[in-house]
C-alpha cells in the first residue's frame, strides 16, 4: 500500500473540499447544455473519486444517467438523473444534498438495531462506557470527547478488570470525536487505515489525547487521561444499528489484543466518505475508500461479532463474565 498524495480532505467527517474546476463559458440558467454540463460535474467526480470506478462501466453508467436526463433544462430538473447516477453506484453510502438542503439517497440495507433495555448491574472492576453517534460543531466535537474521557476517568481504578464498550445504536457521523474520547481504552498507535480502489492508504488512530488522520491531528481533547491500568481487556457491544463512523470506531477495536465483539453484526457500511462542492453550492458527499483495521484487513461491509448475542441486557452480563474469565 502506497500513501495517498494530492489535494486536502478529511474521510468520514462528510466535510466539503477539493471543489471541481468548472472553467469555460457557463450557459444560462433553463438551457439543455447548463442541466448537460451539471450532469457532467457529478458523474465525472463518481468517475474519478468513486470507490467502485475502477469496477464500473462508465459508458453504460453515462448513457443510463444521461438518457434519464434528456429533457432536464434546469439543474433541479437533473435530481431524477443524479438519483439513477447513486443507484448505479451502488454502494450504499454516497449521497447528494442539493442547495435547498434536499437529500438524495439510495439506501442499499436498512440498519436494524436491537433497542438496549436499562443497563444491568455490573461486577465490581468493570467499566462501561457507550460511543453514541455524533454530529456537530468544533467545539460540540471536543466537548463530547472530553465528556467520554471524564466518564472513564470517573470509573478507572489501579484493580480495573476490563472495559466495555458500546456501540450499539451508533449510526455514525464524525467519528474523530469518538476515536478521541473512547482513546485511553483504545490504546494508543495506529487503529485503522482508509483503502482507495489504486491501493493508496491513509492511516489513523490514537495518541496522547489526539485522534489523528496520517500525522494530522483529527480531534484532540484539552485534558488527556491515561489509565490506571492501560492495555486492558475490552469487550466491544455492537448491533445493526452501528454503521459508518460507528464501524469506524468498532474496526478501531478489531485485532486490538485482549479484545472481544459482543452481540451482532453492523449495519454494513465500513466506508469512507468525501464530500466535493457542486457549482452551484450543492455537495455530493462520495464514498471513495473502505475502512480497514490495523493489520490492514478491508471491510467495506459488516463487522461481525466474535459471539452473536441478540439479548440486550444478556449480552451485556456475557461480556463482564469474559471480562472476569481468566486469561
């Protein structure tokens, strides 16, 4: 695997970067040729960024999105094409929001989650900590690691016997915040890599309070715990619910030593996204690689568990008694 070089941009987070160049004369807004030219940017930013472009038949793709989009003369008039265009791709995870903060997606599976009960009592020298999902502002971003570390901090002490960790009903979002905040249990060094269809790779993971993208950081806390304890048993909980930037953070977990998965199988879309800036001001938000943990071995599907367990609170108590069993 080679290191990808190139413009700058951040997977997962769905933040927008690397706007296309549409130079040339532009045609009026209502002429064939601007809905042409519209249908033109988006499939040409599938075809050079798209995880699939490599597995496409971009003819067949171009005259199918194309043909839907004969009569469009206004860019609106091109969703039903752009539409066929997140169809053909296929992966599940691509999508389009349009100026007016419309959303176009084509949904390949649907998440179902087993929905938790009250968490049951635990044995003493068994920390829990949940992941949720997480969307919002830099400062929402750092505010929601720190809180994960403080409620490890809080239950750390020098005779801990593992961890916890729950993901389930994590639908994903900015997953730096979360690798941030699960980080004193994660452990630190690479967690993860992100795989382009050419075999160019970006690596993350975890250091010293820093979530971090290649050597970048992606997320830092303003007050970085380590444990009492480090290297500990860790027990991962994960549903269908858990998908995207949750898969993230349970492919962070996956090879980890000491390390076991609980409960079922994710959603199933281990993937990274990209989003690119339309001309207009509209973004398509792309998938372009999958995830991969730290041996390097590729998802881009389903993370499944080391011992399926549907019961909520069931699962839960299995996970404390592996956390207790003996080495």
């Amino acid at each position: 695997m080679t290191r990808r070089a190139g413009c700058s941009f951040t997977l997962v987070l769905l933040t927008v970067a690397c706007a296309p160049d549409v130079g040339g004369p532009v045609e009026p807004p209502g002429s064939p040729g601007r809905a042409r030219d519209y249908i033109e940017e988006v499939v040409g930013l599938m075809q050079t960024h798209s995880v699939r472009r490599l597995e496409i038949d971009w003819e067949a793709f171009r005259d199918s999105v194309f043909s839907t989009a004969a009569e469009a003369r206004t860019i609106e008039e091109t969703y039903p094409a752009i539409r066929v265009a997140l169809k053909l791709l296929g992966d599940g995870h691509t999508s389009f929001r349009a100026v007016t903060g419309d959303v176009i997606f084509e949904r390949t599976r649907a998440c179902v989650a087993f929905v938790p009960r009250a968490l049951p009592e635990l044995p003493a020298g068994i920390g829990y900590v949940r992941i949720p999902g997480f969307g919002g502002t830099p400062d929402e971003a750092t505010g929601f690691a720190q809180a994960i570390q403080e409620a490890i901090r809080l239950q750390d002490r020098e005779d801990m016997g593992g961890w916890i960790v729950d993901l389930r009903g994590n639908p994903g979002g900015n997953m730096w915040p979360m690798i941030a905040g699960v980080g004193p249990i994660l452990g630190e060094g690479t967690a993860g890599y992100f795989i382009h269809p050419d075999g160019t790779e970006r690596i993350w993971g975890y250091r010293a309070g820093i979530a971090q993208l290649d050597d970048a950081a992606a997320q830092n806390v303003s007050e970085p715990y380590r444990l009492k304890r480090e290297s500990p048993r860790v027990a991962v909980l994960t549903d269908g619910r858990v998908a995207s930037s949750g898969e993230a953070v349970a492919i962070a977990f996956k090879k980890r030593p000491e390390t076991r998965f609980f409960g079922s199988a994710t959603c199933g879309l281990s993937t990274a996204n990209q989003g690119f800036a339309m001309s207009d001001g509209a973004a398509l938000v792309l998938t372009v690689a999958v995830m991969a943990d730290r041996t390097g071995q590729t998802y881009g599907d389903q993370v499944l568990p080391d011992e399926y367990d549907g019961d909520a609170n069931g699962v839960v108590l299995r996970a404390a008694e592996w956390l207790q069993s003996p080495n």
